[in-house]
C-alpha cells in the first residue's frame, strides 16, 4: 500500500472525524487476523523485540484496533510483539494476557466491504495516540527501571536497556516529548514553545561542543607522556568516558531536535 493513499486517508479522517469505536474489550489473539490489503507499511523487527520487552513488564498499554470480524486495523508491531513474547517468555504472557486475552478497540464496520473506511481509521490510530500524564509516564518509567532498563546519557551498556527509547515505543510519543514527560515540563506543541525548545536544544548543543573540544585537547596532552603514572592513566580513562558522554548526548539531542522539525 503506497504511502499516498496512506496520506489520503489521514486527510479524509482528519475532514471527517474519525470513525468512534463501537466498543473496549478484549480478543483472543488468534483471533486478531490480518488486515485484507496487508500493512501499509513493514513492520520492524527491533522495534516487534522492544515491545515484546516492554509488554512482558507494563503489559499493553494502548489496545489493537480491529474491525467487526477480528480483522487488524492498527497495531500491526503490537500484535506481532504480542506474539513473539508468547514464544519467548510463556510465562510473561500468560501473566499479561490470561486466557490470552488481549485489549483491542473493536470498530463497528467491515474492513472487506469499507477498505477506505478501514485505511482513515489506520491513519487516524497511528497519528493519534492518547496522551499520558506526566504521572503516567512516571510511573511506567518505575516499573521499567525496576526491570533493568537504564535512564542515563550515553549508549547503554552490554546487557543493559534504553529507558527513553522503550518509552518512546510504548506510548506513542517521540523521545523529546517522553523528557519532558519524565521532567515534569509544561508542553511545547505551539509553534512558540517548539521554537524556543529548538532554541534551547541548539544552545546546549554549542555548550556541549565547547565542552567536548576542552576535553579532547586534555585527552590528547594526555597521550604526550611516555610513560603516565597511575593518576594520568585515571585521569585519560575519565576524560575519554565524558567524551563518550557528552558525544552521546549531543547525538540525542541533535536526533530530537530533527524528530521535531
């Protein structure tokens, strides 16, 4: 399915309001089918084993979309991270999901018969995601820090997991948004807010540049001795970490600021 018709779907969604659910309520996941013209775009593997990680600890936070007849309208990398957790971890799935069960918003009308009906609804569900408190978030953060998953700058270590990126996936926001979640900060979706948040990412992005060029001139008078004493090596070894550090976190910050634009 091309990426215009998909385009055209969210305008027709957007100038009609979209279709209200019928009902909430829970289906056995092989009963979730395919939808009748396929994904309109692929789905991601990483991604299928991110959320497959994150469902096993907070569960399914937004339910899949399906049509009259069980058939899939969005929620194509959440069914099929479903999936993979009952194939990897049975006992995670079983506990998130008994009866295997699984939350999905049913909408009153065939995909079959309204193919274009169903495409506007895909469009709608994957652009509208419902918007979480900073509690919220806080409290699904909680629970994924208890699990493993690391909340600091820089790449996460052998073994260790991505706190923001894991949020990221699960509520539907960008990693930007999930910051401001977890930072308790007022929203930024106007035109202003975003230009001055953009500002404001710029500006720390020169002091880090500044900071990153201090250390590498340290780094490399560093390497001048022959023969470095204890103290020099720690020190060497401190200073090529913050490298790290710091080329990390301008690294996020410059992939947010991109995100936003």
């Amino acid at each position: 399915m091309s990426a215009s018709k998909l385009t055209g779907a969210l305008a027709i969604a957007k100038s009609r309001g979209a279709e209200t659910p019928s009902s909430t309520a829970t289906l056995s996941i092989d009963s979730i089918t395919d939808r009748v013209e396929g994904d309109s775009r692929p789905l991601n593997p990483a991604h299928i084993e991110e959320l497959a990680d994150s469902i096993a600890i907070v569960g399914l936070i937004a339910p899949i979309a399906v049509d009259s007849q069980g058939r899939l309208l969005a929620g194509g990398h959440r069914r099929a991270a479903i999936l993979l957790l009952r194939e990897q971890d049975p006992d995670a799935y079983a506990k998130q999901f008994p009866n295997e069960q699984v939350p999905i918003r049913r909408y009153d009308f065939d995909s079959q018969i309204e193919p274009e009906k169903a495409l506007a609804i895909e469009a709608s569900e994957n652009e509208k995601r419902r918007d979480y408190t900073p509690t919220e978030v806080r409290a699904i953060a909680d629970r994924l820090r208890a699990a493993g998953y690391r909340d600091a700058p820089g790449k996460p270590k052998k073994g260790e997991k991505a706190l923001r990126p894991a949020l990221e996936l699960i509520i539907g926001k960008s990693i930007r948004q999930v910051r401001r979640y977890l930072n308790d900060i007022p929203d930024d979706s106007t035109e202003d807010g975003q230009q001055n948040q953009d500002k404001q990412t710029r500006s720390d992005v020169l002091v880090l540049n500044r900071a990153l060029s201090n250390l590498q001139k340290w780094a490399n008078l560093a390497n001048k001795y022959e023969k470095p004493g204890k103290a020099t090596k720690d020190l060497k070894s401190h200073i090529n970490r913050m490298i790290q550090e710091i080329e990390d976190t301008i690294e996020e910050l410059e992939a947010e600021e991109n995100d936003g634009s």
